[in-house]
C-alpha cells in the first residue's frame, strides 16, 4: 500500500509478554501497512510500518467481508486514532 500522511501521534509500544523489552514510544507522521489473510481461521494480521500491528479475528474478520485497501485504511485510522493529514 501506498504511504499516507497522518497527523502527527505519538504511539506508546508496550514490552512483549515474553521477552522482558522496555516501552517504546513512536512518533508517526505517515502510514504504510501490509497485511496477512488467513481465511481459515478467520484472522487478519495487520502490521503497520513495520513495527506496530494487530489483528481482526472471528466475528468482526466475517463482518469485513471482501475488503479493501480502503477498508483497512480505515481501520488502522480508528485503532491507533490517526487523523488522515
């Protein structure tokens, strides 16, 4: 996907359960994403600028239907709270 501009936010990464890592805090003025389709179980992985992520699983990845660029855009807009600059 193309890149698109945001306002600027910084976005706090929380340490990983496993590994004993600090927090990090990102400051993001653009977007870029990549996403992987696992239909059979239902779950979509959405990583964004290569460092922060999440996923669309069960119910809400049905409720998606056939989605496109646009529809995750939208999504990466209202989990992280960016505003399209």
């Amino acid at each position: 996907m193309n890149k698109i501009n945001v306002e600027p936010k910084s976005i706090t990464i929380s340490a990983e359960r496993t590994i004993t890592v600090p927090e990090r805090t990102l400051n993001v003025e653009s977007v870029q994403w990549n996403t992987i389709d696992d239909s059979f179980a239902k779950r979509l992985v959405i990583r964004v600028n290569g460092q922060l992520g999440f996923n669309i699983e069960g119910a809400e990845y049905e409720a998606l239907g056939q989605w496109t660029d646009e529809d995750i855009k939208l999504q990466i807009l209202a989990h992280y709270g960016f505003i399209e600059a």
